[in-house]
C-alpha cells in the first residue's frame, strides 16, 4: 500500500492537479475584508482634504474677486507677454478668474477660454473627489475605456465590473499640445478674438 500510495502522488502532478494544502493545527483561517459602510468619523476625516482644497481655492477666488487685476500695479505682468509681446496660455488668466467669481461668464471665456475650462475641470474632478472621500474610496483618476482588457486590469465598482485605464504620458502630451494650440491661435491674426 505505501507503493500505491508513493506511485498515487506522481499521477496527480503530471495531470496539473496540485495536492490540497492543509493549514497546521492552532492557527487561524486569515480574514477576509469586506467593505461595509463606511464610519461617520472616517467619513469626515476622509473629507479634510478635499474640504482645505476648497477652501483654499475659495481664497484665491475670493482675493482676486475682491482685487480687480484690469487695475494696473496690483499683479505682477507676465513675462512672456512683457519681453516676447505674445500671450501665453495663462495670460487673461486672473481676468477670466476675476469676471467668473462675479458670474460674468461672457467676460469670462473672452478674457481666456482655456483658464474658464480648467476651472470646470478642476470642480468636475475636485466634486468626484469629494464623492469618492465620503465613499471612503481613495483618489485615483481614470478613464473608461472601450479597448478590450485583460481581467487584471479590470476595476470591482459599485458592484459591476467595467474596463479603465490610468492617465498616461500621452493623456498629459495632449493637455500641453491643446495649450501650445491655444497659444498659436491667439496669437495669430485670425484668433483675435482669444486676445484678452
């Protein structure tokens, strides 16, 4: 019998079925985590980012608001725009900001249409973050995607699965080829209108 046993143990490796694992005596199963609700004091403690983010934006909007940056000696002037003569991608940048925490949305996007997008970006991102934080979730920025991908790659959310893919080099080569555009453009003849 300990033949047939000894000759056993090879016939079940060659098929590619591994012997089960047993767990020595006294030692505890491991435990599994499970997401459940999230505690109040940890909802709140989550929040304390995005909420300082906010606020400090709110300053920032709020000074500029309050101190108008069409009035020559409050801001410094740009550099590019003092010794090139042309306007970067952030000039009208503190004017955009300026007319929008006045609700002139008009004067907004004529003094830069760029800068008025990047806020709407920043409060579409900055409102999923703080979704995300009162979830209990961690921040990470992602983008769907329609490619078939391998189920390691795959994301376990809200219940459904459903492919993403991570910001890469190229998403932040496109974000500064869009910039560079913006500049082209407002600084030819035909782009006047992007002129602050």
């Amino acid at each position: 019998m300990i033949e047939q046993g000894a000759q056993a143990a090879p016939r079940t490796r060659a098929r590619g079925l591994a012997a089960p694992r047993t767990r020595p005596r006294g030692l505890a199963a491991p435990r599994v985590r499970t997401r459940g609700p999230v505690a109040p004091r940890t909802r709140f403690r989550g929040l304390a980012a995005p909420l300082a983010v906010l606020a400090g934006v709110v300053a920032a909007f709020g000074y500029v608001g309050a101190v108008d940056p069409n009035e020559p000696g409050h801001y410094p002037v740009c550099p590019v725009l003092h010794y090139t003569g042309l306007y970067c991608p952030g000039c009208g940048g503190l004017r955009s900001a300026h007319a929008v925490a006045h609700g002139d949305l008009g004067a907004a996007l004529g003094a830069n249409a760029l800068a008025v997008t990047a806020y709407a970006a920043f409060a579409v991102l900055w409102a999923l973050w703080a979704v995300r934080a009162w979830r209990g979730h961690p921040l990470s920025v992602r983008l769907q995607s329609d490619q078939r991908l391998r189920p390691d790659q795959w994301l376990l959310s809200d219940q459904r699965l459903r492919p993403v893919q991570r910001l890469r080099p190229v998403h932040w080569w496109s974000l500064a080829a869009v910039a560079a555009l913006f500049t082209v453009v407002r600084n030819s003849p035909f782009g006047a209108w992007l002129v602050p």
